[in-house]
C-alpha cells in the first residue's frame, strides 16, 4: 500500500526532505512505518521517541493501523510559557 509521509518543521531537518512516499505491506502499523523511516532516514532514530504523529490530520498513536492513501505527519510538540 502507498502512505505519504511529511515531515513537519524540524524534523525534515534530519530527513533532508519535506516529504517522502513509502510502499509498504498491508495490515502495518505507524511503529512499522517509523522502523522503515529510520532505516532511510538513520538520524530520525535519536528523535523518534520525541515524535508526534498524526494520520490524516488526527493525531494517531504508534499502534494505529495504516490503510492504502493515509497521510501521515511526524512533527515535534510545540510548548512555551
């Protein structure tokens, strides 16, 4: 199945992408999804516990189930006082 991955913000600046289109098999889950991310993108692996992630702009834990055409976007918490 075909997902489209953006990253948002500051996390693009360790993919060095804004956005990139991934294949992967059916009855996968976003953690799936990240372990691929990290294997195309090594430097994700120090922020990825760190990553916010929505799925067609709902917020999603990393247990959700991805279907064919999601949009899924990794972007840090945003926080001030």
């Amino acid at each position: 199945m075909h997902i489209l991955v953006s990253f948002r913000g500051a996390v693009s600046d360790h993919t060095g992408e804004k956005s990139t289109s991934i294949e992967m098999a059916e009855s996968t889950d976003i953690s799936s999804l990240l372990q691929l991310l990290i294997a195309k993108y090594p430097k994700v692996k120090t922020i990825s516990k760190y990553l916010c992630i929505s799925v067609n702009g709902s917020l999603a834990t990393r247990d959700r189930e991805l279907s064919e055409g999601d949009v899924v976007e990794l972007f840090f918490r945003m926080g001030g006082g």
